[in-house]
C-alpha cells in the first residue's frame, strides 16, 4: 500500500461527531468526484473513487448525517492501471442533499462553497479532509521527493483550495495543468502541517520521523563530501610539492638550494603523506611551525615553476 493509500485510510478513520463538519467534508467529496444523472424525472448522484476506504467514508456519512439509501457498486477500469472504481449511488434526496451542501442551487452547479460557509475552522479542515480524499495525493517520503497535491477540473476550486490551505500558512501554490489544476506543496515541513490539519497525525509522525533521518543522512553526506574533498585537495597540494622538489633536485640537485630549503625538501621527501602541521618536527636544525613549513615549501615551488618557465637557474644559486 502507498504511502498516500496510508494517509487516506487513516483519514477515514477519524470520527465526525459534529454534523457541521461532516457536511464540510462531503460537501467537497461530492463536488469533487460525484456526476449527476437523470432517472425518471429525478436527480441521482453517483461519487466515483478508486479508493475503497473513500467510498466506504462516504456511504457512513451519507447513513449516519442524512439517513439517505444508498449503495456502493465496484467496476473495473479497462484503461491505464484496469482499478477497481468504487461508485457510491445515490437515488434520493439528491436535490436536498446538494442544496444542503452547497454544491446544487436552483438548478445550477456552484463553482465554490461559499466562504462564509467555511469561516470555522473546524470546518476548513474537513473541508480540506474531504478534498485530499477525493482527488488529493502524496509522495512517499522515503523513496521520493516531498509532494502533497490536490487536483481540481476548476480554476476557481483549486483557488479557493490555495486559500484554504494558506489560512493554516501552507504556502500553497496553483499550477495549471493541460487536464485541470494543481494545488501543491513541495516543502517537507509544510506537507507535514498540512497533514496535521486534515487529521492525519500518525501519517505526520511519520513523515517526520524519515525527514529527520534524511536531513541527519544528508548532513552527514555533506560532512563526508566535504573532508574528501580537504583530503584530495591535501593529497594533491602534497604530489604537487613532492613534484617541485624532485624536478629541482634533478635539473640543479638540492645539494645547490639554501640550506633551510634543502633541510625541508629532504623533510618532504622523506615524509610524503604526513601533513605541514607534522613536518616541522623532521627539521634538523629546528623544529618550525606550520606556517614556517608552508612559507618554505612555496618558495620551493616558485623555484620549481620559474626553471620551468624561463629555464633560468633560481636566484642565489650559481
């Protein structure tokens, strides 16, 4: 089971004991996967979804706030994935039913619910609840990027959805898509307040438990890069200054250099893999710093890098 299979479950577990909010989260189920039909002079509704816990979510709180009869029927896809769709009918009552939820007003579909309808709080969140049911989804956040998204056909639905969410600081965002809308979140830290708002707590816990591992894998990662990287940067400064040294000692011959540029030449090559904080220890008329070892050992390498350019013996040395 997916990881967006597991919010959904979880979220249709939650009780509704406040009719009001039960009618906000229907209020969104049916306007974002139900289709009206005709049958004998009456409207009847139909709410697809290919999630069994939806449909079962939807069937209780049609039974238990507005004790209207009806029914689920399973289908099989043929196109794409060939899964089951799950159709909740409902043959009664419909008219009042939209009515009630702010779907259906004389004759017409409303694009939105109104606001007003929406002030509470407790009922922005099932409202939110109930959309994330029907056409919402979420990226695992084990294996992929952060992505929490809710599809709409309507650009003023997934607007008022923006605004919804961003009542809680979401910082969601709407992208037009060829078939609809997108309203998403991308930040790991937001999704995660997103799900605490609809009510999946559980699937937060979660969340945050493998956001927490990422982040410390990734700190450990950028540790890990960034001591390799000192380490070939030091290997390499050391090659290069081993380099310099052999080329002197072979078109002049350290004999020739001055005496505490020979004594840490023959430091170097005696100590290849050691580090300048340690090489100072080797030199034989006295031990000398870090830096004294560096200052030495680039004069070494100006020497080695003017003889190959100019071809010219160093100053000072005949």
């Amino acid at each position: 089971m997916s990881f967006a299979s597991d919010v959904k479950k979880e979220l249709t577990m939650l009780e509704i004991n406040n009719p009001d909010n039960a009618k906000a989260e229907l209020s969104a189920l049916l306007r974002m996967n139900g289709s009206l039909g005709l049958a004998n002079m009456r409207f009847t509704l139909n709410v697809q979804t290919e999630n069994a816990a939806t449909a079962r979510r939807i069937l209780g709180l049609l039974q238990q706030f507005y004790q209207l009869p009806s029914e689920i029927s399973v289908r099989r896809q043929m196109k794409l994935k060939k899964n089951n769709l799950y159709v909740v009918r409902i043959v009664q009552g419909v008219n009042e039913l939209l009515d009630d939820l702010h779907i259906f007003e004389d004759f017409e579909l409303l694009p939105t619910v109104p606001d007003d309808w929406l002030a509470d709080e407790g009922k922005a969140r099932s409202y939110l609840r109930g959309a994330f049911l029907a056409a919402g989804s979420v990226n695992n956040p084990e294996t992929s990027r952060y992505h929490l998204e809710i599809y709409s056909l309507y650009e003023e639905q997934a607007h008022q959805l923006e605004g919804l969410m961003n009542r809680f600081d979401l910082n969601a965002k709407v992208v037009d898509r060829r078939s609809g809308y997108i309203v998403y979140l991308k930040e790991a830290e937001k999704i995660g307040d997103m799900l605490m708002v609809i009510g999946a707590t559980n699937a937060m816990l979660k969340m945050e438990d493998v956001r927490i591992l990422r982040d410390m894998r990734n700190s450990v990662n950028r540790l890990v890069n960034a001591e390799n990287a000192n380490l070939d940067k030091t290997v390499n400064a050391s090659q290069k200054q081993i380099d310099d040294i052999e080329f002197l000692d072979e078109e002049i011959g350290l004999a020739r250099l001055p005496e505490k540029l020979r004594e840490i030449a023959e430091v170097r090559l005696a100590h290849r893999e050691d580090p300048l904080s340690e090489l100072g220890q080797y030199v034989p008329s006295g031990e000398i710093s870090k830096s004294g070892v560096n200052h030495r050992l680039r004069k070494l390498s100006k020497m080695a890098d003017d003889l190959r350019t100019t071809g010219a013996l160093p100053k000072g040395i005949n």
